[in-house]
C-alpha cells in the first residue's frame, strides 16, 4: 500500500469514528512516513502508532507508515486496513484514560513489551535467538 492510499484509509477510520473520542486531541492525527523504532524494544520491533503530548500542539496521535511498511510489506489490503485499525483505536484509548488520569493501558504495553522481550531472548526451541520479532499491534506511551 502506498502513502497517500494509507493517508486516505486512516483517515477514514478517523472519520468514522464518534467525534466525542477525538475532542481534545488539539494536535490531531498524524501520519508520518518515517519508521520507528525505540531502544528499549526487542530486535524486530516496530512502533506502528503512539500517543504523544507536545507541548505546542497539545495531544496527538502519530501513525507511522514506514513502520506498517516494513511490518506488513506483502500483506493484502485489508490486514493493512484491519491493523490500521487496531492501531488508531489503541492510540484513542491512550488519550482517552489520559484525559481520565488512568493509564491502564500503558501497563498493558509494558507487560506486552516484556512478553516480546521474552520471546526474543528465549528464541525458537526456548534458545537465545538473533532474530527479533516484530510488533503487528499498536503501542504508545
């Protein structure tokens, strides 16, 4: 799927959704053509969308579409659209327990993170591996 297609489909979604999720997202939602990895994620792993707070521009929510590109290269249309999908609900709900003061679900991405951790190190056959597995969810911070 090319860029300007993945633009077009996440903003469908978006459009799709009941605009009370949205209110206070002052900074709205993003794509962004870069991959994105962070340093404290196993090998492999990609971060497909994340929550972001900027002080300028207030809340907001960044897809990143180099990082669907090389997660899901070789995938029809609609595992694009579906993991899009996932990936914007994921970031709403961010911003959502964010407005509430919770953060349930940045637990929920860290206990995912360690699990992922572990999988890398245990490897194929519960050996260290080398390879490292790539995230196909959402994650934020």
């Amino acid at each position: 799927m090319d860029f300007d297609a993945f633009a077009d489909l996440a903003e469908a979604i978006a459009d799709s959704l009941p605009p009370k999720l949205l209110e206070g997202l002052s900074g709205g939602i993003i794509i962004e053509k870069k991959t994105r990895r962070r340093s404290e994620d196993p090998p492999g792993v990609y971060l497909l969308g994340e929550y972001i707070t900027e002080d300028y521009l207030g809340p907001l929510i960044a897809i990143y579409y180099g990082s669907f590109r090389r997660v899901f290269a070789g995938e029809p249309p609609e595992v694009w659209e579906e993991e899009l999908r996932r990936t914007l609900l994921h970031e709403v709900r961010h911003h959502l327990e964010a407005r509430a003061g919770v953060d349930d679900l940045g637990r929920e991405d860290l206990e995912e993170l360690a699990r992922l951790w572990q999988e890398w190190l245990q490897g194929p056959g519960g050996k260290p591996s080398g390879s490292g597995r790539e995230r196909r969810g959402g994650g934020g911070e």
